[in-house]
C-alpha cells in the first residue's frame, strides 16, 4: 500500500524509528502498527491524519543525529572545538592566495599573513586560533549591524519599502545594479542599501547619528568599539565612487538625510576597529536570538534576528552569495578589511579574519576556514550534506 507522505527530514538512531519511517516512507510494504508509532515517536514526532482513505503522516525529527532541527542541536563538546578551530587554522594558513584590497589605500598596507579564526557559541565559550587579537576594520561587516539597528527602530516594513532585500548578483558598489532598480538601493548589504541604511538612522545631527551607530555595534561586542582613523581618513580620501552612490539615491529620494552627511557615517561605520573575537561575539549574538552571550544584554528584538540572517544570507557574499549558500549553507557577511562573519542560529557564530580577497572581494582563507569549519561540524541549515 502506497501512504501518501510529508517528511521533512528523518533521523534513523533507534531501530525501530529507522523502521517505523521506512514504512512511512513507503520503503516497506506494511504500514507500521500503533505499538511501532507510539516507540518511534519516542525518537520523532509523527502526526497521523486520516481523511477519508488516505492516511498522511507527517514525520518531524528530533536532534539525536544532528540532522534534526538544527537550531536546537547542542554544540560539541569544547575540545572537540578548539581542535577544529585550530585544525582549520593549520590547514589554510599557508594559502597565500588573493591579494588585499588597494583601492582603499591603507587596506593595501596591512600585514597579508594576518590569519586568525575565532568560534563563540551561544552560551559564551570562546575558540580562538591565530591572530585573533589583531584590530582590522569592519568594513561591510558593519552593515549587518546598522541593518539590525534600522529593523529595530524602524520596523521591518519601513526597511523593505525604503531600501529592500533583494540580492543584486553584482559587485558591491555597482552603480549599474542601482540603475537597474530605479535608482533604490536595493539592499542594505550593498554599498548602496549601506548608505541608505545609516540615512534612515533617526538623527537630529550628524554626530548623533554617528554616535548611535557607534554605541549599537558596540551593543553587539560588548564593549566600546573605537573608530580606526587611519582607516577613516584613508577612505574618506578615496571614496568618491560612494559619495556619488549616495548624490544618486538622494536624486531618486531614496535617501533619507544630506548625502555627504550619509556617506560620512557610512565610511566611519566602515572604519570600526575589531579584533576576530569580538566580531564573533557581535555574531554570536544574533545567533543568540539578539541577546549578547557575554553580556546578557539584548541588543535586538528576537523576531528582528531571522529578518537580518536572511538578508545575510541572500546578499552577504557580494556577487558569490549564490555560491556560499550552495556551498555553506549558512548566513554570513564579508568585508573588505579581511573579516568574515557566519551566524548558525541557535548555536555559534564562526569568525575568520585574513586580508587576502578574491575578485569579488571575500577573504580567500577566511571563507576556506568557515567552509572547513560548518562541513565538519554539519552545520548547513538547509540539512545535512555529509
Ligand atoms: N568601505 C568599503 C567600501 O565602501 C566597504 C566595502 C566592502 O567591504 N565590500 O567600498
């Protein structure tokens, strides 16, 4: 007998479970009796509906195997952590692969060998391999932050309506891609959609607008964070590209304050200093439902934390943010500084730091190190990939 079924993944630790769903699953030829649903619901939950002849089970899986909910699943122990951590620092510290960005010309002059990884779960344990105490700049990480900030104070719809959520599929400062979009900005992870973003920061001046940005990043870390000045002035030197983002969407009325005023929070937003650990915590908490693990302080509302994660998700790799999802799995954003954040909600977010970019302007080892680090721990959202 054929059973019509929805199965959303299945786990197979016990016995009987695995056989219990195989009969579900119409890999049997009986269907299970009562006495085999009531044990496997032990391991899984199985909802039976009958409806005139047809009979619909619907199995739900628990976190035995680490291919349930993969939110709920507990993290490894500690050991086994760090010695991942330090496993993937081992393996990719020689790739000297990329080059650093020079367009900023600062960016050019710091150390390429640079290379630290750090892990902070959502009960405060902190994993650290290589240079994780070295401060480099935010960079379009910072994005992720004042998106948080808008959603917070202004809603999810405003953030929808005013900027978007859609990826571009190009570079981060293509204009092309605004004009293709009527001049909006299309999404706050792009240079665009950043500038709108600190635009729509409620301020009555520029310096509290700034001061708002700084004090909610440094909600995400846990302490003060501090403008780097050399990245700052470095920037503000060069970017003329961004200033002209910012006259664009301001002719379009799609930016919401004085146009220099918001690209000069944008590239201070930009020049924040960070160390791998502390941009782990500032992940960690949003893997953390917006509560800091450290701290304990909210910083986000919980129901603005999977908003934030799927626009991560869509547009956080730039124009290879198609790639990292089929290959990851996982919502994370890149920088130009050298940093990547990667947030598993519920459970950890891993952190890379090596200034070395590929062409789109992703951390080469940063990305082979958290790739590394979710293959071996299964941690793909999407279901298990081993
Ligand atoms: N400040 C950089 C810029 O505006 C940020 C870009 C990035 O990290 N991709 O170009």
């Amino acid at each position: 007998m054929k059973l019509p079924k929805i199965s959303f993944s299945i786990i197979a630790t016990l016995t009987l479970a695995a056989a219990v769903i195989d009969a579900l699953n119409g890999c049997s030829s009986s269907q299970p009796d009562d006495s085999q649903i009531a044990a496997a619901q032990a391991a899984t939950a199985i909802t039976r509906t009958t409806n005139h002849s047809t009979t619909i089970y619907l199995v739900t899986t628990g976190s035995a195997t680490g291919s349930g909910p993969r939110s709920a699943a507990s993290p490894p122990p500690s050991d086994s952590l760090q010695a991942l951590v330090d496993d993937a620092y081992a393996k990719f510290k020689d790739d000297q692969s990329g080059t650093n960005a020079d367009y900023i010309p600062y960016l050019a002059s710091v150390p390429s060998e640079l290379f630290g990884i750090a892990v902070v779960t959502v009960d405060g344990k902190i994993f650290t391999a290589g240079d994780t105490g070295y401060t480099f700049s935010l960079q379009s990480c910072s994005k992720v932050f004042t998106l948080a900030e808008i959603i917070e104070e202004s809603g999810e719809e405003e953030v929808l309506k005013k900027i978007g959520v859609e990826p571009t599929g190009m570079a981060f400062n293509s204009i092309t891609a605004l004009g293709l979009h009527d001049n909006q900005a299309i999404n706050p992870l792009v240079n665009a959609g950043a500038i709108a973003s600190v635009s729509m920061v409620k301020a009555g001046s520029a310096d509290e607008r700034w001061n708002k940005i700084l004090a909610f990043e440094s909600s995400f870390a846990g302490e003060p964070l501090k403008l780097i000045d050399e990245v700052y002035r470095s920037e503000s030197d060069t970017n003329f590209r961004n200033q002209g983002i910012a006259f664009i969407l301001y002719n379009g009325q799609h930016l919401f304050c004085n146009p220099l005023e918001a690209c000069d929070a944008y590239t201070k937003q930009c020049s924040i200093g960070v160390t791998a650990r502390q941009l782990a915590i500032m992940g960690a908490t949003l893997a953390n439902g917006g509560v800091n693990p450290i701290t304990q302080q909210r910083c986000l509302t919980a129901r603005h934390v999977p908003r934030v994660l799927a626009v991560m998700m869509m547009a956080g790799f730039y124009d290879e943010s198609g790639q990292w999802a089929y290959t990851a799995g996982i919502p994370a954003k890149t920088g130009v500084g050298g940093g990547i954040v990667a947030v598993v909600p519920g459970r950890m977010a891993i952190v890379a730091f090596s200034p070395r970019l590929n062409a789109a302007g992703n951390s080469i080892r940063a990305t082979e190190a958290i790739n590394h680090i979710v293959r071996q721990l299964d941690l793909n959202l999407f279901g298990s990939v081993q």
